[in-house]
C-alpha cells in the first residue's frame, strides 16, 4: 500500500507531461548614460508597457543595492510576456514600426538609444 501511495504522489506526477505555463521572461544588463537617469528610463519603460498592452508585455526595473562590483552600476530591465510565440509578434510589430522614426515605437527606439546601453540580454521561459 505505501508503494502506491508513493508512487501515486512522486512517481505519476513526473511521468505525466507537466501542463504548460511558460512566461517568457525577456532580461536586459543595461548601463544607463550621462544623459539619463533612473526616472528617465522607468519612464521609457511604462511607455514601451502602454505600446505593448495589446500583447501583454510588462516590465519593471531592477536596481542592484547589492551585487559583485561589476554589476553595482547596472539597471536590469525584466520584462514579462505570455509566451515565445506573443514574444516574436511583438517584436516583428515592433521592428517593422519602428523603421518610421516617427512612429510610436520609432520614437521610444530613439529615447532608449539615448537613455541606454545593452551590456548583455537574455531570454528565459518559466514553468510551474
């Protein structure tokens, strides 16, 4: 009886395929420039939120008080989606807009071209 009990609760669950939950988790190293502080980019960030509402996408700013020397001077920018497939339309509709410097994404391009420099950027899904 303890047998099936264990399987039943370790065993069962890990052989059955997990149901899928997947974030996609997009996480940017940036160092801000002269030209831009803090205020400036978590303004940047809530506009690049307002333009990508349709699709999901929010963000928020991580500000190291506490990190290995190299990293103490770094903002990291976090930003969250439903998935890769939601993650991908948002980026052709951003690049594709964005080629008119005065679209909406255009013009949030410019500013963080202004504000920012990517030090690294990475992607990441979740599972639950």
């Amino acid at each position: 009886m303890k047998t099936i009990l264990a399987v039943m609760l370790f065993g069962l669950p890990m052989g059955l395929p997990m149901v899928a939950h997947a974030d996609y988790i997009d996480f940017f190293e940036i160092k801000l420039t002269d030209a831009c502080k803090v205020s400036r980019e978590v303004q940047i960030a809530r506009d690049i939120d307002t333009w990508a509402a349709k699709y999901g996408y929010s963000t928020e700013l991580w500000i190291p008080i506490e990190a290995p020397s190299p990293h103490l001077g770094s903002v990291y920018w976090v930003a969250r989606i439903k998935d890769m497939a939601t993650f991908g339309k948002l980026v052709d509709s951003f690049a594709s807009e964005a080629q008119d410097a005065d679209s909406v994404a255009g013009k949030l391009l410019a500013r963080l071209s202004e504000c920012e420099m990517v030090l690294s950027r990475s992607g990441y899904t979740t599972r639950k």
